[in-house]
C-alpha cells in the first residue's frame, strides 16, 4: 500500500535537492536553484553500501518469493528496501496539547518541499492508522524529519503517539505530497498566514526561507487561542530579532487584549505590513481563515496570489444508510453522487470495472483503498471512517464523501 | 447423522444465518493485537527455518546435516503456504493494513501465482463450495471424486492420477485455473490461458532457479545433495497438503450440491452449504498449525477471511450450533478422514451405478466392514435430494 502512495507521490514530484548537509546556506540556495541532485557527489554512507549488497539480485532471488526486505525487517524493523520508515530520535512536548517528534527517515524516503505534509502510520492494537502531519522544518534539513502534532482529546494516533513514541520507536512514512509549496522561484514579497496547528508548514516554509539566507521581506501572521498554545514561540520571536526581513505578529482570538482585531481584515493587515496588497500569501488553518483571506484578495483583484491548505473534515451524513455524499475516484478522476447502493455498484455505474469475485464480501477480490470518508458495511453494519483503509467494496456502502483510490 | 442431506425450514435457515452472522460479528470485533503477534511469530518461525534449513543444507555432506536441513525447508515450506500463505491471501489479516500481511499483496513459495489462486480458490472454490461443475476443487479435474461424474474407462487411472497429483501437487494446484480437462474443446480462451500460463511459468522459474539451481550452486561440491534436499522438501510439502486439502470435502458424509439448487440462496442456505460440504480433522495444536488449521474445514468455510487460528476457539460453538439444528458436524483423525478419501478414489476407479440405481437397492456396500461410522456413499443421492429439496423449498416460498 505504501509504495502505491510513494509512486503516487512521486509522479508529480521534481527533482528533490539533495544537500550536503554541512553545507552553507547561500551553497544550499545555489544547488536548490540548479536542480543538482548532489547524491553523486557524496561517498556511500555504510548503510548505502550494505544496502546495496543486500539488494543486489542474488540475494533476491534467494530470498524468493518474500524478497530480502521480510526477511531483514524480522531483525531490524527500521530497514526496508522497499518502504520509506523513520525512526523516532527525540520527542517533545511544546505545548500541553501538542507533541513534536524528531524523526530520522531511512534512505528510502526522498524528503518533502516546504509546505508539504507526510503520512505516518502507526500500530495501534494490531491495526495500522496513517496520519498526515506537515513536517515544520526547512526543506533543507534532509537528515531529520520533525512533526508537531496536536493532540486531540479522541485523536487515536495523537493519542497513542503522545503516551507511546520514544527513541528507537519505528514509524512508517509515505512520501511527501501536497501542492501547498513554496514557488521554486521564491517570491519577493511574502506573507505567511496560519491559524492553530496550521502553523506548521508555514513555520517550514519561513525556516527554508532563513537556511536559504532569502532577504525580501516575509511577514508571519499567526492565529492561536491562547497565547501559551503558540509552538515556536521564543524560535520565531528570535528569527524576527535577528532578521530584519522577518516581520512577525501573533493574534490571540481568545484572550481580552486584541480587542475587535482578533480576526483577519485588512485594518489589521495593513498594521502588520503596509504593502499587503502586492504579497504572495501562503495561508495555512481552519476554512474560516482561508475564505477570509481568499475573499480579501479576490476583492482587491489578484485571487491567484492565495495559496492554501485546510484541513477540512469529511462530510459525514448524521443518518448511516442515507448517501447524501460525493463519491470519488481518484485515480480515475471520477466522481459521482452517491447513493444507497455499494461502491461497487457506484464503480460500475461509473463505467468502471473493478476486479470483484462473490459481491458477498467473502473472497475479498474486490478489496480496494479508501483514501477518506466513511462507509458502513452491509454485512455487520459497521461504520467505518479511517484514511487509509483497505475496504471491500462490494460490501460497503458510502455514508457522506468518500474516496476511492480506483 | 445419515446419509440423507438435512434440510431446515426457511425460519430455521434464517435463524441459523443470523446466529453464524452474529457469531462472525463477535470475532471480528475482539480482532487485535493478539492475532497480529500469533501470525508474525508464525513468519518469524517459518523465516528461521527458512534461512536454518538452508544454512544447514550447506553442510548437507554430514547426513544428520543434511535430514535436518531438508526436515526444516519442509517445515518451512508447510508452513509458508498453509498457516501462512493460505491464510494470509485469504484476507484474514487486511483489516491490519499492514503491506506484509495484505492478501492482495502476498506472494507465497510455490507454483501457483498468488492471484491466480485468489481467483480459484477465494472466489471460486469458497463461493462455488461442493457446487458440481462450479466447484473446480471435486477432483481438481483429473481425478473422479463423485458418482456424478459419469465413469468412462479413463477412470480405472483414478488411484495413479490421485497419486501423480499428490507428488506434483504444487503443479496440480498452478494448473487449476487452466483447466486442462478442457482442453480440446472448441473455445477460444487461448488468449487468457496463454496469460495463466505466462504466470505460472514466472513463478516455476523462480522456485527452480532457487531450488534447483542456486542453492544447489553456491554449496559447490555438494551440489547434489542440496538438490536432493530441496527437491525433499517440495515433495513433502506437496503431499503433506495433498493430503490435508484432501481430507477438506471429500471424506464419506460431506454433501455436494447442483448448480439449479444453488442459485438463489439465502445467506442461511450458503452457510448450510459449508457446513455441509466441509469435514474436519482433529489433533493437536501442532497439528492444526501444520495443516494451517484447515483442519478447521468447517469453520473456515463459514469464515474464510477470519484469522484461522480463531477457528479452534470457535470450533466449540460451531458444533453447538450444529447440534441445535440437528446439522451434522463431520470430524476425526486424519487417518479415518484420509483413510475414506483413498478409498472413494478407488471405489471410484470402477464403474459405479447411477446415483438413481444405487438408491433402489444399495444393500452391498463394500466398505461397511471398516470402523468408518459413515456409510461410505455420502455423496450417491446428491442430485435426486438436491432437485427434491428445490421444489420443496420453491413450494415453501409459495
């Protein structure tokens, strides 16, 4: 499942820069600009050669037809040929509600773009549950991996995160993905805008920015509740100090001081940077925000200028049975309405033919990924909401928006 | 139990699907933790034998050397595609989500290409359960196994072929899909054999490049001897399945059905259907795990895609059930259930009445001298029952 993802991620992805990691920031900004990948120039690490050994086509063979990888893994569960893991080398607790893990990726795992998030799976009582998070530091920093993740009262990988990972705790990853990126050409004025735990890919894109020794101006808005719930706090005020490019304001919604400003509008925009208006935005947090910020800028004629991500929750309909949602095929580019029907029925009216065997939910013929939404099955009932589950789908019928990787 | 197939109310089937749906319900919520640990020790113990067998086998001029070398690649071998492959690609471990235990991704070590066999056994075989002509498992298509199957002379083979298939097993089973008794027909599905054949021929080359060549290879002058125990290996593991698959639906009291009876069922009736066309072995744990508890036939034909060492747990309510509807529960030791199989398959060789004849008068029955508590016809009223049994119910409907 996971290379399925990794091709997927893959295919859209360009040449990812591959940086000395000693290297000096104006260096890094240099080979990001040319495109060099800079792998050949390092010597082969002693993982990179036992790797090599024990990938070479002999040992495949022999280890036929499991390959070498289910037999390594047995031993050491962070190695993989095939599946980009991490693992956990330092965790964090920022904020009382949110968790950091510092990860140390394999070399599977082809780094990700300022902005971009990363799905981590994780086992929790026998069954893997994948996450997406966006990781918080610069591009730049090939060798680690670091997620800031908040943890939700009933948020089970928070959860279980939060009470489980320690150093050396394994993880699986997929690579990175998502269009919310900084240009390759980094724009000359920027503004970043993020609300919650939206701050963490804006926090990457300003940390890449800093590494690259960028010089125009980039002012960072953030939104938070409280002013104690703010990660990144004293990093980001010592950025701002040291930087005369950075510009910096924190908005607490929740708290008395801010007065009427606790929300954005271009009075308080136009007090955090003057020359608003001719920015390129980068906003990160819930829909409320970025339809503010995305009307502002249609209003004032330049809606291209807004890049964003929002973690939006699945539409689910309040009564299982009735399929008011939207069904999706992804990797057919399909969609439809749903219906009180099986997904296999909605496939095949779609025109798709899907592999199936009984259409009774025995054989499994059918089994397909859910990338989201919730289905119920029609055997035991049951509803399910996971991402990134593998379902039957000639026994599951949508409940609200789902999406198919069919 | 008689030989007569039991036939339940349609109040009674629905009590029985939902009772078997309530029952699957149960398991499938208490799946965790447990099973992911039972089956990854399992791989782990089959990947030390694995790599002990053949690490052994590189010092296989030392006889004790070589027996325990070729003794761990059997196990190793059993256990990779009964408790391990079987199961695995049955789906029993999806809702893990994890990419070493997906049923669409597992790969096992024998002839026969995983998604071929998801197609002929997971579909069909479990689907299409003791249906005749449906059904490709009654006889894997070269072996007669029941008296509907007209007799020609060809049949007098019957114990060679049930022989050849057993040492060759692994072959037997790459071939299912193919159907090579059909051969010869006029029918132009070249094309999709040709497709089948391109399969098992990727997976043939792999396991004799391995096998029978590699290994052999890298142990230099001992090269024979490696072969030899490989080659072991194979055959062990090819009539140790052999002869557990066999003892799945065919030992004397399993039931075989039409495919005009069959299709409309109800959920009830397909349950029915399972537990009527399935038989069981009893032994101990090892045993089950050895026999990657299809030992458990019954149970893992009611739920295929639960995790099969839960079928032990479950085997005791099954019976229950079974006994509450006054539905034959058809176990015992390997050597009764097997002992029967043999001798359907040589009764079987020679020309036999017609299931109608037979009925009239079935006084001489030439295994009623052995301990088999089953009368060794099971199977001879199966089509006249299955078309009474039919009307019956389309007269009950009215």
């Amino acid at each position: 499942m996971l290379t399925r993802l990794h091709e997927r991620a893959t295919v859209g992805e360009q040449v990812f820069t591959k940086l000395p990691q000693d290297g000096q920031a104006s260096q890094q900004a240099v080979d990001a600009r040319s495109g060099e990948t800079g792998r050949s120039r390092q010597l082969p690490s002693a993982g990179r050669l036992a790797r090599r050994v024990v990938g070479s086509s002999l040992l495949e063979a022999l280890a036929a037809p499991h390959g070498v990888d289910r037999y390594v893994e047995l031993v050491l569960p962070g190695f993989s040929l095939r599946d980009p893991r991490a693992e956990v080398v330092a965790v964090r607790y920022p904020t009382p509600n949110s968790l950091t893990l510092r990860l140390r990726p394999n070399e599977l795992w082809h780094g990700f773009r300022a902005g971009q998030f990363v799905s981590l799976s994780v086992e929790i009582d026998g069954v893997r549950r994948t996450r997406c998070y966006s990781p918080a530091l610069s591009e730049h920093a090939r060798a680690e991996l670091e997620l800031t993740i908040r943890v939700h009262p009933e948020g089970l990988v928070s959860g279980y995160l939060r009470a489980n990972a320690r150093p050396g705790t394994v993880v699986e990853l997929a690579q990175a993905d998502g269009e919310f990126v900084l240009a390759r050409t980094r724009p000359e004025h920027l503004l970043l805008i993020s609300g919650g735990s939206g701050i963490t890919p804006v926090m990457s894109m300003l940390r890449t920015l800093c590494d690259e020794g960028h010089d125009a101006p980039v002012t960072f808005l953030h939104f938070a509740r409280r002013e104690h719930e703010v990660a990144y706090s004293a990093e980001l005020q010592e950025l701002a100090r040291s930087r005369p490019n950075v510009r910096l304001a924190f908005v607490y919604t929740r708290e008395r001081t801010g007065g009427a400003d606790r929300h954005l509008s271009r009075a308080q925009l136009r007090r955090v940077d003057r020359r608003y208006r001719q920015a390129e935005v980068y906003v990160c947090g819930p829909p409320g925000l970025i339809a503010t910020t995305r009307a502002l800028w249609a209003s004032d004629g330049h809606p291209e200028r807004v890049h964003s991500e929002s973690f939006l929750p699945t539409r689910v309909v309040a009564s299982p049975g009735e399929a008011h949602g939207c069904v999706r095929f992804a990797a057919s580019r399909i969609e439809l309405a749903g219906e009180a029907m099986t997904l296999l029925e909605h496939a095949e009216k779609a025109g798709l033919t899907p592999a199936y065997g009984c259409r009774m939910g025995i054989c499994h013929t059918c089994t397909c990924r859910k990338l989201t939404g919730q289905v119920r099955n029609v055997n035991s009932g049951e509803l399910s909401s996971c991402e990134q589950e593998d379902i039957q789908i000639c026994s599951s019928v949508p409940v609200g928006d789902v999406e198919l990787d069919l | 139990m008689t030989d007569t197939r039991p036939q339940l109310t349609p109040t009674q089937l629905q009590a029985l699907g939902d009772e078997l749906d309530a029952l699957r319900q149960r398991v499938l919520e208490d799946l965790g933790e447990r099973d992911v640990r039972y089956i990854r020790d399992l791989i782990k113990t089959q990947r030390a034998l694995e790599v002990g067998g053949r690490g052994l086998l590189f010092f296989s001029v030392l006889p004790p050397a070589w027996l325990a070398g070729a003794a761990a690649l059997s196990l190793s071998k059993i256990l990779d595609n009964m408790e391990i492959g079987h199961n695995v690609m049955h789906g029993q471990y999806d809702w893990t989500g994890d990419s070493a235990l997906s049923g669409r991704e597992f790969e096992w070590d024998t002839a026969c290409p995983a998604e071929q066999w998801r197609h002929s056994h997971n579909y069909l075989h479990h689907t299409f359960t003791n249906i005749l002509g449906k059904d490709r498992d009654i006889g894997y298509g070269v072996i007669r196994m029941t008296e509907d199957e007209p007799w020609q002379p060809r049949w007098l083979g019957n114990p060679a072929y049930a022989l050849l298939l057993a040492l060759l097993f692994q072959y037997g089973v790459a071939m299912h899909d193919l159907e090579i008794e059909r051969i010869g027909e006029a029918e132009p599905a070249w094309r999709s054999r040709r497709n089948l054949l391109s399969g098992i021929w990727s997976k043939v080359r792999a396991q004799t490049l391995k096998d029978y060549v590699l290994f052999p290879l890298l142990s230099g002058p001992q090269a024979p001897l490696v072969l030899g125990a490989n080659a072991s290996a194979n055959l062990v593991r090819n009539v140790w399945a052999f002869t557990i698959i066999f003892c799945g639906h065919f030992p004397d009291g399993t039931f075989e059905f039409s495919e005009q009876e069959t299709t409309e069922e109800s959920r009830g009736e397909w349950y029915l259907r399972q537990m009527l066309g399935s038989a069981n072995l009893t032994g101990s744990r090892l045993f089950h795990i050895l026999s990657g508890n299809l030992s458990h036939q019954i149970e893992h034909h009611l739920y295929p895609d639960i995790p099969a060492h839960r079928y032990a747990e479950i085997s005791k309510e099954v019976q229950e059930i079974c006994d509450r509807y006054e539905l034959p529960y058809n176990t015992g030791p390997l050597h009764s259930q097997f002992g029967s199989v043999v001798r359907k398959i040589f009764r079987l060789a020679l020309p036999t009445p017609s299931p109608h004849a037979r009925e009239l008068g079935s006084a001489y029955d030439p295994d009623s001298a052995t301990p088999s508590p089953e009368p060794a016809d099971g199977l001879r009223r199966t089509t006249n029952q299955a078309v009474t049994a039919a009307a019956a119910r389309t007269a009950t409907a009215k």
